[in-house]
C-alpha cells in the first residue's frame, strides 16, 4: 500500500539539519518576538504544541516563559537537535518524533497550538490543521506563521540580510526562499480555504513581513 509522504521536498536529516540549524542560530529575534506574543496572552503554567520545531528555538523561549512546552516534529534530526538544544538552554521541552497530521497526543491537551515556518511543507495541511483542533482545549487557539506568496524580491532580499549570515549561505538562502519557498508558498485565499475546509471552519489572517499569521480558535 503507497503511503504519502508527509514532507515536501528533501527530508530535514543529516546536514541539512544541520545547516539549517546552524543558519538559524544565528539570529533568534524572531523566535523571542513571536514567544512574547504568544506568552502576553497566556496565563502561568499554559501547555503549549509547537508543531514542526525544527532546532526547537521557539520551544526554548516558550519554555523560558514558564510555558509547559510539547514539540512534535517528522525529522528524528530535527528531535535529537531540539533535546539537546533544549539540554543545553537549561528549560524542559518535550520533543516528539511524529507526523503533524497524525499527532501522537491526545485530545484535548493544550491552551494553544504555534507552528512556525513549517506549514508550507506538510502534504496533508488540512489534516494537520484538524489534528491542531483535536488537541486544543475548547476555546483554544493556534498560530500558524509562515511565508507568503506574494514576498517580492526586495521583501526577501531585506529579509535575508537581516539574519546576519556569510556570504555564501546569504546567496543560497536567498536561492532557497526564490526557487523553493516560495513555490510552496500560500496564498491568502489559499489559507482561508484549507481553514473553511478543516474543523477549526475559519481563520483570520494578519499580514506578518514577509509571511502571514494565521490564527484559528477552537
């Protein structure tokens, strides 16, 4: 029986988790931002799912935060490398190896869901977003951020000199983000319609620099 993969793309193992890691430690404002955001609406002590975690350095800060932190990701790289960051930072997170359409978490077991620049490569994004509805409490919310389709060249070119990277990996990040990212990129409309078709049934959608965010309530 063919099984789908769940990833777009190449697998996130070996060196290329690795580079990614190492290309993203580099500046992690982003990650810092995003857990300030998600935490001011949070009382103490919240569970939080970040969904795709990659390195795990949203789920650090989040667990900085004195968030009960689970973080569930396809790649056993990406799982080895957020334990050990997470190690390292000194902060409990709970990383999972799993598949985000199919979570191995039970309903109804966190205050709020977050995945981060990971949303683009699931092959069953609609499964995903009902497994997201499966585990939030009621009432419980997710964020979704991620690239936007429309991101000009001008918009990444900024983008990526933000990230204060070499030479090198500036030029190949950006071939990634043109000839890669952004194809698998959504639209609003495209965003939207995948939230009408899962369980969460609508969403609303905030334009995010480069990307949008798209927040859904149980």
């Amino acid at each position: 029986m063919h099984t789908q993969k769940a990833y777009k793309g190449l697998p996130m193992e070996g060196p290329i988790a690795t580079w990614y890691t190492k290309n993203t430690r580099r500046d992690t404002r982003r990650f810092e931002a995003v857990a300030r955001a998600i935490v001011a609406q949070l009382p103490p002590g919240a569970r939080v799912l970040e969904v795709a975690p990659g390195p795990g350095y949203l789920a650090i800060e989040l667990a900085k935060s004195g968030c009960h932190v689970t973080a569930v990701d396809i790649s056993r790289s990406f799982v080895r490398i957020a334990r050990e960051n997470a190690a390292h930072a000194g902060v409990a997170v709970d990383v999972q190896q799993g598949n985000a359409s199919a979570l191995p978490l039970a309903d109804g077991s966190f205050d709020v869901v977050v995945c981060m620049a990971a949303f683009k490569n699931f092959t069953d994004p609609i499964g995903a977003l009902n497994e997201m509805h499966r585990v939030l409490v009621p009432g419980g919310r997710a964020a979704i951020y991620d690239l936007r389709k429309d991101a000009t060249r001008d918009e990444i070119d900024r983008e990526v000199r933000q990230m204060r990277l070499s030479t090198a990996n500036a030029a190949l990040t950006r071939f990634i983000f043109r000839f890669g990212l952004l194809k698998a990129a959504y639209t609003r409309d495209d965003l939207e319609r995948m939230a009408r078709a899962s369980r969460f049934g609508r969403c609303e959608i905030v334009p995010d620099g480069i990307g949008l965010q798209v927040r859904l309530t149980r």
